[in-house]
C-alpha cells in the first residue's frame, strides 16, 4: 500500500542501460526534446552513449527530404534528438541490409542507404519494418549515470515491435512506464506539470 507521499517519490529501477534498453522519463521532465520521452539505447559503453527519441515525430516526412523517394505514402521522420539533427539515422528489421549496427535480435540501425532505398522504392511495406530520424541523443561518459541516480531516467526494455510500431508511438512513453508496475503506471496519469492540473 502506498502512502500519498510515496506515489510522488521518484525512484529509480535500478536497471542498467545497456545498448538496445530503452529510457524513460520521469513524469515530471518539462523538456521539449526529452519530457515524456522514450529513447532507444543503440550504443552504451564507458566512452558515452547513444540514442535516438523514439515518439517525438517531425512535421516533416522522408518524401519532402528526399525528392527521389516516389513513394505513395508519406513516410514519418522522427526527431531523434538534439545532436547532428542535419543527419538522417534508421532503425530497421532487415537482416539483408550489409554494414548495420545490430541493436537486439532482428533490429538494426542504419547500413547501406542503398539497399534502404531500393526496398523502399520497390514498394515494400515500411511500417513496421523501417523508421527514419534526424539527430540523435547522446550522454558523456558517466553523464548518464550521474542523470540515473538524478531519477531523470528509468531504464526498461521494449520488444521491437512496440518500437517500430509508429502508429502507437504517441502511447510508447506510458505504454513503457505502465510495464514498470503499478507505481510507474500511476506516474503516467500525472499531467507533465502538476500546477496545470
């Protein structure tokens, strides 16, 4: 049973990140790039870590970045965070793709731009089997931890359906928490800046 005072407490989970783990934000983080935020870990090592925003769309598609993409659908970008936003990054679920970064079984990030391209142009379906990005997150060696122990994060792990699922993203980040426990679940209801309420 939780006292009132217990539901505000914001605990970390004591998960360590680890490439292909995801972070959550805690409830109250009012920032534009990271508050209510899920972020895909694609590197951690004691050098840094890496990731990309996975439910924070750009009103911008790949079909307007590049003209050459043909493609019948409008296909979303993502703001992946504030670092190198003039760089386009993907996460995709093709094993044929030479010289991607594999994330967790099945799931890769970027590769050949070609062999993207032309599956994309021969009319193969993308949802669920590619996303695009411009920029990405990235902490300096222990800045994360340091953001850890701060209770800005929690660490958990998504099944790469859910991460690919774009017409769920909007969902991702209390979807995320609400797998945490009942305490966490409870911290998605909160409204981002509690004197709103």
């Amino acid at each position: 049973m939780y006292t009132n005072t217990d539901i505000f407490k914001i605990e970390t989970n004591h998960v360590v990140p680890a490439r292909g783990k995801v972070l959550i934000s805690e409830p109250f983080l009012c920032d534009q790039t990271f508050g209510r935020s899920v972020i895909l870990l694609v590197d951690h090592t004691q050098d840094g870590t890496m990731g990309l925003v996975m439910n924070k769309p750009l009103p911008l598609f790949l079909n307007d970045l590049l003209k050459e993409f043909n493609y019948p659908e409008n296909i979303p970008i993502y703001r992946g965070g504030p670092l190198s936003t003039d760089t386009l990054f993907y996460l995709h679920t093709l094993p044929e793709v030479e010289d991607a970064l594999p994330i967790s079984k099945g799931f890769y990030l970027n590769g050949n731009f070609d062999t993207i391209k032309q599956y994309i142009m021969e009319g193969n379906p993308i949802s669920g089997k590619i996303r695009f990005f411009l920029g990405y997150a990235g902490w300096e060696s222990e800045q994360l931890s340091q953001e850890i122990r701060e209770n800005t994060w929690l660490v958990g792990k998504e099944d790469t359906p859910s991460l690919m699922n774009e017409k769920t993203s909007g969902k991702l980040w209390k979807n995320a928490l609400g797998k945490l426990g009942r305490k966490y679940e409870m911290w998605s209801r909160f409204p981002q800046i509690p004197t709103l309420n």
